[in-house]
C-alpha cells in the first residue's frame, strides 16, 4: 500500500499496514453491530414531532409510526 507523505506518493511500513487494516476491521464490526441505530436515529421524527403525534393521535398510532422504522432497520 501506499500513502501520501508530504505531497509525495510513498510506501506503508507493515505496521502501518497493518493498523490501517485494523482499522478497517472495527470500522465494519461497528457498522454491523451499530449501523441500525444511525439509521433509525436520521429516520424517526423529532422529539417533539412524536410528542405532537402522541399528543393528536394517541400512543398506539405513535407505536405504529416509530414501528415502520424498526422493521426497516431491525437490530
């Protein structure tokens, strides 16, 4: 592998190489392991959104709401 030192192209050390790996590894753990909760998080109305729906429409229509996005996404 190869990286950019200084504007100049140069070759990795083994255990530059290998921590970058490392790296990579955990990164993808961490995806598999907590992606869902990113994604539901950027997918669930506000706070005070399901507050407001809560508030017109009862909990059981806010259950059925917040329940889409844990069937999208599911642990």
């Amino acid at each position: 592998m190869e990286k950019m030192l200084n504007g100049v192209v140069v070759a990795m050390t083994e255990a530059e190489e290998a921590a970058r790996n490392t790296e990579i590894a955990a990164s993808v753990a961490d995806e598999a392991a907590n992606g869902y909760k990113r994604k539901r998080a950027n997918e669930y109305p506000t706070w005070q959104g399901q507050l407001d729906d809560i508030f017109h429409n009862g909990i059981d229509s806010w259950k059925a709401t917040i329940q889409v996005t844990k069937d999208k996404y599911p642990k």
